[in-house]
C-alpha cells in the first residue's frame, strides 16, 4: 500500500484525499493485487518432492537379490520425473548378519545405483550387527560396508556420531531445507545426546529421524515399550519421551522392523503442540521377502500436506488401502518454512 504521512510533521504532504486521487487508489489496488499473486506464486511455484523409504531388504539380500536392484534402479529411472530428493533405508540391509559376506554385497551393490543420483543414507538394523546379542554394539561388517567412509566427499553428508552407527544427511526440496537422522538399534542416551546437538547446528531444519525399531504395529498399537535389544538403551517410547517429542523440528519418523504388522501410522502430539506423523513398513513376510513394496512419501508445499503413497516396481503396482495411501498435513515449526 502507498502510506504518505500524517498532517503536521515539517516537510512532509498531508494524506491525499482518495476520492480526488483515483490514480493512487488504483495503484494501490494493483499493489495489493501484486502482493498476493506473489505469494500464492511463492508457494504454488514449488516443486513437490519426494523421499522414498526403503523397508527391510534382509530377504533380498538374501534370496531375491534382484528384488532390491529393482527398487533402486526404479528411483535412478524416475529421479526427474518423482522429484526424488533422498532415500532412506530404515534397516535390516541383511539377513544374517556378517556370517554370509555375499549379502552384504548384494547390499552394497544394490544401494550403489543411487550414488551420484541422489543423497540416500542407512539406519542400522538388528540383522545387521555382528550378533544375535548387540549389547556391545559390534557391527563391524555393517560400517564395513556403510560406515562414514563410504559417504566421504559427498556434500549432503552430514556426519557421524563418534561410533559411526549413527548419521545424518542434508536435502532440500519443495522450497524445504532438510535434515535426517539415522539412528542405531534402541538408540542409548549419548547417541540422543549426538542427535540433539545435531539439531541445534541445524536451527532452521526440517528433521526427520529414520530408525529400525520403534513402533509396535497393528498388533500392539503405539511405540515399542521394550528395550528389546541393546542395554543400556532406549525403548522407542522412550526415544520419543527423551528426544523426539522435545524437538519440534522433528515432524516425522520412520521404522521398520515389525513384519507382521507390514504397515501402520499414527500421528502424535509433541510438546510444542504440534503433530508428528509416525510411519512403519515391513513387507519381508509378503511373497519374495516383499515383492519390493517401497514406500513414496510427497511433500507438497501448495497445501502443505504429506502424501504416502505404497508402490512395488517390481509388480508396478500401487496399494490403496487406507494403510498403504493417505495424507496429513505437513506442519513444521516456522523457522523451517523458507521464505524465499
């Protein structure tokens, strides 16, 4: 709008009177005009993008190793078109731990597709330790393979925390900068602690946490209560109580993990009022260990919602169930929204 000032201020002109200034009030008019289309551009002119989730791929590495390069050829094949920013796997790469090197490469190869077409990272699962009991938290094959090392000199890799199991990854999309944690296997308080600072480097980042396990499922609604695998350690219900539920640049988790649940979500109130859409999927009890179901999750900027899309490329199919395809919406704290 055109403001002039007030009446009796040295040097300054009185306000027009708009009826004798017709000329003003259209410019206004066409300021204002000006001023929404701008912003309806801003937000409208943004791309929606899509991560894609990755459940357990044990059975493939396994048995159907074909299955896993299907998955991750589809994403080189449609980086464009999807508008395919990141790709998590949220654990379980193996079956059977570091007995069998050639599942690690099937793994390793597999995942290798997406080098140089898009960021991707890996949550650690509890195949993918040396051993049935990881209460050391030996996983030496597992940083073998997807260790820091690996992601040297590329410039959306964040870092690890000091024992390598735990990483974080940069992204941007749909007018968003993002930021996503993967966290180890019932992740101990110094590994929150890690995650924490990583936040607080990262003030004006969306976040999301990436883990194995952390809901319980359709068979046992809500998150994990039970520290089943490494002590000290966190439940996930005490990962969202410690950590996630404290952060509200955290506005979505994903695990895997429960194979007989195959998918469920929930969203959840953090403390700063805000909701967190909290999403599991495992299909390695499905035909073929999974019949390379992949989860698309779009963030669309326009209407600021999330959709969840289930899709195999291997059957090119999607499923459209109310568990396989829905939408929220996306609510971030407002320092995480660009303006620009």
């Amino acid at each position: 709008m055109i403001n002039t000032p007030p009446k009796g201020q040295t040097g300054l002109v009185p306000d027009p009177d708009p009826r004798r200034h017709p000329t003003i009030m259209a410019l206004a008019r066409m300021s204002c005009l000006l001023a929404i289309l701008l912003v309806f551009t801003s937000c409208a002119g943004r791309r929606p993008c899509t991560i894609v989730m990755l459940p357990d791929t044990q059975r493939y590495s396994q048995k159907h190793p074909a299955l896993f390069h299907a998955q991750t050829e589809w994403v080189r094949t449609n980086r464009n078109r999807a508008n395919i920013v990141f790709v998590t796997h949220v654990g379980d790469i193996v079956q059977d731990r570091s007995r069998v090197p050639a599942q690690w490469e099937v793994a390793s190869n597999a995942m290798a597709r997406l080098d140089g077409v898009v960021p991707w990272g890996v949550a650690i699962g509890n195949h993918d330790y040396d051993k049935v009991a990881i209460k050391e938290s030996t996983a030496t094959v597992w940083l073998e393979y997807f260790g820091p090392q690996r992601f040297a000199g590329r410039p959306w890799y964040g870092g690890a925390s000091p024992n390598g199991l735990n990483s974080y990854q940069l992204f941007s999309g749909a007018g968003t900068d993002f930021l996503i944690l993967h966290l180890e296997v019932n992740a101990p308080d110094d590994a929150l602690e890690w995650a924490r600072s990583v936040l607080r480097q990262h003030p004006r980042r969306a976040a999301i946490v990436s883990l194995h396990v952390y809901l319980r499922g359709r068979d046992g609604v809500g998150r994990n209560p039970k520290c089943d695998y490494r002590r000290p350690g966190n439940s996930g219900e005490q990962i969202w109580e410690k950590f996630i539920c404290q952060e509200p640049q955290v506005f979505l988790v994903l695990c895997g993990h429960e194979s007989r649940t195959d998918d469920y979500h929930q969203i959840s109130t953090n403390a700063a009022g805000n909701p967190v859409l909290e999403m599991l999927a495992d299909y390695q009890s499905r035909s073929n260990g999974g019949d390379g179901w992949l989860r698309l999750i779009q963030f669309q900027p326009a209407g600021r919602q999330i959709q969840v899309r289930t899709y195999s490329p291997v059957l090119d199919q999607f499923e459209t169930d109310a568990d396989s395809e829905f939408s929220v919406p996306w609510v971030m704290p407002a320092a995480c929204w660009r303006r620009h």
